[in-house]
C-alpha cells in the first residue's frame, strides 16, 4: 500500500528518538529491577518494538482513544506518561499509575485516554471497538487504537470485534505488531497465514502490512490508517512487522530462536534507523550523545524515586475493586 510519506522536521523526528531512547532505557531499568527482585510478578518489556508506538501515537490526536494489551509500558510512554509512576507502578508503590495495585500489564491513564493494559490475549479488541462505537455514538471524531500481537489474531473476541466494527463503520484503527512469537511459538508454528493483516479480508476491512523499525515509515502508515477511520470510511486493520529482543516475560530466556536471528533483527534497529534519518537531516551525531544523557539522567530519577516511594496502604485495597457506592 503506497501511503503519503510523513516528512518530520529534525527537531520532531529528534524528539521521536528522545522517546524511543527513554523507552528502551526505562525497559533496561525495569529488567535490572526485576532481577534485584525489586519488581515481582509478570514484567513484559517492549525493547526492541519501540518504533511502533513511538510512531503510532505521534499520528493520534489527544481526543484519539488507546487500547492494548500486556505490553505495554512502552506504549503509556509514548503517549506522555512519566517514567516515574511507570517504574512506580512496576515496583508496587502507592505512587504508580494504578497506586501500585496494577503492576506491569494493568496500566492506564484516563485523562490520556489510554485505557489499559490488559493480560487476557485478545480480550481488549472488543473494548477498543467499544471505545470506538463510543466516539461515533458521541460524534466527538476520536478513533479508537488498539494494540495486539501476532498471538492474538487467532482469538475469537477478536474476530468478532473486526465483524461488527466493519459493519458498523467505527472509527477504529486495529494495529497489529507482529513480533515472530507468542510466547515462546514461532509465527509459522501458530499461523497458516503469515501475513496477519490478512484477517482484514475474512469482513471485508482495509487492511496492509508495512515494517515497524522505522519511526518515520510507523508513522505515515498509522497516519494513514488513523485518516482513513476517522473520515467515517470505516475501520482499518494494519501490520508492522516488528521484533522483540528480549524473552516473552522475564521468566523466559528465549531459547527457541534460530541462532542469529536476534543479530539479525537488530541491525535495522530503531535507534539507529532513526539516527541515519537524523544525519541525513543534517543533525550533528553528537545530539545522540546529548539526548542519551538526557534520557539516562531521567530514568535514573525515576529509579531512585520508584524505590523510594512507600508501599501502597493496606487499608486501600479493595479502593479500586468496586466503583464506590453513593
Ligand atoms: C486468553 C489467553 N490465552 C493465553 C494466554 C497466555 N499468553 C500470554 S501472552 C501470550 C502470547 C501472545 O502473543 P502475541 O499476541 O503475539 O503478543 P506478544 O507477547 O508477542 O506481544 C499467551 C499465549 C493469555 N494471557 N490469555
Ligand atoms: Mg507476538
């Protein structure tokens, strides 16, 4: 599929980058924590897909909805959360997105209309249709982003959420980030189809596949996408095709790869794409530099204040169970 080109200036493409760097840093220090036993539980890190939500929601508008899966810390911080109640929420203190109570796969953010974090594959696909009926029942122009894996393109809630937002025209935009794996299964081992855009055809939706290591190419074709759900052409199902570097969870050493297949991947690394992109824009090489140190100052605050800040209050623990009764 031919999409305009985003063009970005040095300086938006230099803060995309500023971005991605965080991500991955951030991501760096939550696998540190995590082996110190400072984070427990289930921990998902992103590290290697961040061109795709760093591209993604630079094509959304603040009114635009989020939705996605277990994923996601990199996802919440593209879309303006602080790296402070990210490694909060990881740590389990009172100061986290979710007062500590969430964890990693349990972050949103309403105000930044990002609606979750969920752990369920698949499950959130019909909440993001939801999101999307939502907006064209209001009239308010939103659409409505969901996240999902490769994985998840084989869920039923899934199909189902396709069916009615394409008949019902919803100004949704369905992303699919195809990483290779579901847990520890190789794509070709869990789908017949390769190309997972390709469950657009089964209910007729627009649909395309393009490559996620490129911020600039991630967001001219979500731009595109996300133009096309909201002129109320109805919905869109698009493919990046993406990698992740580091096991499933942390409990997973990913032993199953081909032997330099990671290698591979990370020579079209986002970070250095982004950095060519930059040179060629006439960016001085030394503002990496800068924008690494800046990044390194910022996550080590949001360490230091993560592991500083007190525990969540046994009294609050049934706060945000039920919705308080008036
Ligand atoms: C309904 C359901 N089935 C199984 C699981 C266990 N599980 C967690 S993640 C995952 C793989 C999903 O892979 P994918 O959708 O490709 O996302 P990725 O982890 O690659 O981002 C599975 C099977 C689950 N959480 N929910
Ligand atoms: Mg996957």
């Amino acid at each position: 599929m031919d999409v305009p080109v985003v063009a970005p200036t040095a300086e938006r493409l230099l803060q995309w980058y500023h971005q991605m760097v965080l991500i991955r840093r951030v991501e760096e220090m939550a696998a540190k924590a995590y082996t110190l036993r400072k984070i427990k539980g289930f921990c998902h890190l992103y590290i290697g897909q961040e061109a795709v939500a760093v591209g993604a929601m630079a094509a959304l508008e603040p009114r635009d909805t989020v939705v996605t899966s277990y994923r996601e810390h990199g996802h919440i911080l593209a879309r303006g959360a602080t790296p402070r109640e990210v490694l909060a929420e990881l740590f389990a203190k009172r100061t986290g997105m979710s007062h500590g109570v969430g964890g990693s796969m349990h972050m949103s953010r309403a105000d930044l209309n990002f609606f979750g974090g969920y752990g369920i594959v698949g499950a959130h696909v019909p909440l993001a249709a939801g999101a999307a009926f939502a907006s064209q029942y209001r009239g308010d122009g939103a659409v409505s982003l969901c996240f999902f894996g490769d994985g998840a393109a084989h869920q039923g809630a899934f199909f189902e959420a396709l069916a009615l937002a394409q008949l019902w025209k919803l100004p949704a935009v369905f992303l699919c980030e195809n990483n290779f794996y579901a847990m520890g299964t190789s794509l070709e081992r869990q789908s017949y189809l390769t190309d997972m855009s390709r469950r657009g055809d089964g209910v007729g939706m627009k649909r395309w596949q393009f490559h996620g290591f490129d911020v600039v190419e991630v967001a001219s074709n979500v731009q595109a996408a996300v133009d096309h759900a909201r002129s109320g052409e109805g919905p869109v199902i698009i493919e990046a095709i993406t990698y992740r570097y580091r096991g499933h969870s942390m409990s997973d050493p990913a032993k199953y790869r081909a032997e330099g297949e990671l290698e591979g991947m990370k020579k079209s690394d986002c970070l250095l794409l982004a950095e060519s992109r930059l040179l060629a824009l006439g960016v001085d090489p030394s503002e990496f530099e800068r924008v690494r140190d800046e990044v390194e100052a910022i996550a080590k605050d949001a360490y230091d204040f993560a592991e500083a800040s007190p525990e969540p209050d046994p009294a609050t623990l049934y706060d945000y169970t039920w919705a308080p009764s008036s």
